[in-house]
C-alpha cells in the first residue's frame, strides 16, 4: 500500500532521548510519533493496522521497564 502520508515511530522510555530524536527528525521535515512504552506503542498498532497507518520506520528502545524492546518487537502486527 502506497503511503501519502509517511512518518517515523519512535519508542523509549527516556524523555530526553525521545525529545532529541524528535527535534532531530523535524528539523528535516520528517513526521514522528513517539511513545513512552511498548504497551502504549502497541496499542496504537492495533487500531493503525486496521487503518492502514503504520509507520515507515520504528525506532525502538530495547531496554524499557514492563516490556522491553523485543517483546513490544514481537508484538507488533
């Protein structure tokens, strides 16, 4: 599916490393999302499959409290 709209996710636990990488990506203009943790990441997966709006990119945080990078990794769909 062709995406109109593309945009970059991003999820980590750190505020800081989340508002670095945002401002860096924005500055070239790149749309982001960004989540706090696996679980409000995956969340929002599950309504955006099923309205075609997954991102083009995930960048993602392996080492996060409750749900760690490779477990949100297996559970996205």
């Amino acid at each position: 599916m062709f995406k109109t709209n593309p945009f970059i996710c991003l999820i980590d636990d750190d505020e800081d490393d989340l508002e670095v990488m945002s401002a860096s990506l924005k500055l070239h203009g790149i749309r982001i999302r960004s989540f706090k943790s696996g679980q409000n990441a995956l969340a929002y997966f599950d309504h955006a499959s099923l309205l075609a709006e997954m991102p083009s990119l995930i960048i993602l945080d392996y080492n996060m409290p409750l749900m760690n990078g490779m477990e949100t990794h297996t559970g996205i769909k």
